[in-house]
C-alpha cells in the first residue's frame, strides 16, 4: 500500500496546520520564558542575584565586595606570622574568612 504523504512531494510533516500550531506554541512559550529574566544591564547601582534578580542587600554586598582585600590581609598575616617571624605555627588551622553571601541570607530567612 503507498502511503499518501510519501507520493505527494509539496507535502511534508512539519507544513501540517497542526505542526505549525504546535511550533508556534513553542516558540511563544521560548519568548515567555525569556521576557521573564531581568536585563542585567539595566539595573540600578549595587550587586543583584543572578536567581532572582533582587537587588542584595548592603551589608552582603559589601561583604562580597571587600573579600579580596580581607583575603590579601589574612594571605599577608599567613606569611608574617608562619614564615618570616614564626611566630605561629606552620599547620595551626587558619583563619576563615567569613563573610555574608547571597547563600547566607537563604539559610537565615528559611
């Protein structure tokens, strides 16, 4: 038996008015995604989660902000204390930096 849409040659799958409804579907609920992230680019000054697109609070941004300059002060007090004067010992535990993050105030608030 010959199938129908094989011997008709203008005539594929994806042209069938219940295709293109379906791709059409899809491509909206695409868009609909997307409108629903927020433009980076246009927030206002300060840092924002990249998960919810909420501004952070000052007190983390500033934690998360400032934790190279704690991390170079602890590296130099590592090397001053261990090294040059030993006046601590090599393997005493270090000292955590702790700082606020975004994942902090999660925990906190649940």
């Amino acid at each position: 038996m010959i199938n129908k849409r094989s011997a008709d040659t203008d005539s594929h799958k994806e042209l069938s008015t219940a295709e293109k409804r379906e791709s059409g579907t899809r491509v909206q609920n695409t868009l609909l995604a997307f409108s629903a992230f927020i433009n980076l680019f246009e927030v206002e000054e300060g840092l924002v989660s990249l998960a919810s697109g909420r501004k952070v609070q000052e007190d983390v941004a500033d934690d998360l902000l400032s934790v190279e300059r704690k991390d170079k002060e602890l590296f130099e007090s590592f090397v001053k204390n261990r090294l040059k004067e030993k006046t601590e010992g090599f393997h005493k535990p270090l000292q955590r930096n702790k700082t606020n993050t975004i994942s902090s105030l999660k925990k906190e608030t649940t």
